[in-house]
C-alpha cells in the first residue's frame, strides 16, 4: 500500500514539474503548443491548423 502511495506522489511531483500552465490559454493555442501531434481517427493523417474551425 505504501509503495503504491509512493508510486502516485513521484508521479504528481513529475507532472506537476513537467507539464505546461494552460489556464488562461484558448484550445487553439494549446492546440499549437511544441510537441503536440493530432491525427485523425480514420484516415491517420496530420490535421492542419484550421481544419476544426471548419467543421
């Protein structure tokens, strides 16, 4: 149970460190932010900025 306990704190230290403020930002600018890839569910191709707007 402890290790379990430890597990979950070293994870929340590790997102808390590591993972981007977005409060304040739109979906579109956290959307653009470095690293992030989206793909369609069907086809698997890259979506390009603006595609969501559209439909």
């Amino acid at each position: 149970m402890l290790i379990g306990a430890g597990i979950t704190v070293v994870g929340l230290l590790v997102s808390v460190a590591w993972a981007e403020e977005t409060r304040g930002r739109t979906l579109a600018e956290t959307s653009a932010l470095p690293g992030r890839s989206r793909r369609s569910a069907a086809g698997g191709e890259r979506l390009r900025e603006g595609d969501l707007e559209r439909s």
